[in-house]
C-alpha cells in the first residue's frame, strides 16, 4: 500500500490549477461591465463644473485676501487687498 511522492504531489496540483481556473471565471463573471450609460454620466459631470455659492467665493475672496495681505506684511490698504482678491477669484472661475 505504499504510495509513491510523485503521484501524491501530482493530484493537489491538478486540484490547485482547476480551483484557480474556477476563481477567475467566477471573477470574470461578477466583475461589472462599463455601460454606455455609465460612460455619458461620467462624461456629463466632467464637462460641467458645478456652481459656487456665494459664501464660497466669500470664502475663496477672503483667504485670497489674507495671503495678498501677509505677502505684503500688512501694510497696505485692507480694503485694495480685497479687491485684487476679488479680481483674482473672478478670473479663476469666470
């Protein structure tokens, strides 16, 4: 009743190749597929930017603002600060 190695290393290796054969065909099956649907979506949210509100380009304007304000050392006009904020924010979202 003595078994040889080679037939014993054999047989788990036959089981290995067809479990792994069988794991990619259950992955190709369960991986979802790109629809054309999916494809316009995505495409629509990237040609149209969403919308600022106004508290957020307030927001923008005042930290815009600030770093104008700090790379002058604060010795300027706060009120031409907020201005050149404003024109650099209105360019950056038209």
């Amino acid at each position: 009743m003595a078994v040889s190695k080679s037939s014993e290393e054999k047989k788990p290796a036959v089981k290995k190749a067809t479990a792994a054969k069988a794991a990619e065909t259950a992955v190709k099956k369960t991986t979802p597929k790109k629809t054309a649907t999916a494809k316009a979506a995505s495409a629509k949210t990237k040609s149209s930017p969403r919308k600022i509100s106004a508290e957020e380009r307030y927001k923008m304007t005042e930290v815009a603002a600030y770093f104008l304000a700090e790379r002058n050392g604060f010795k300027g006009n706060p009120v031409e600060y907020w201005e050149q904020a404003e024109a650099q924010i209105s360019q950056l979202l038209g």
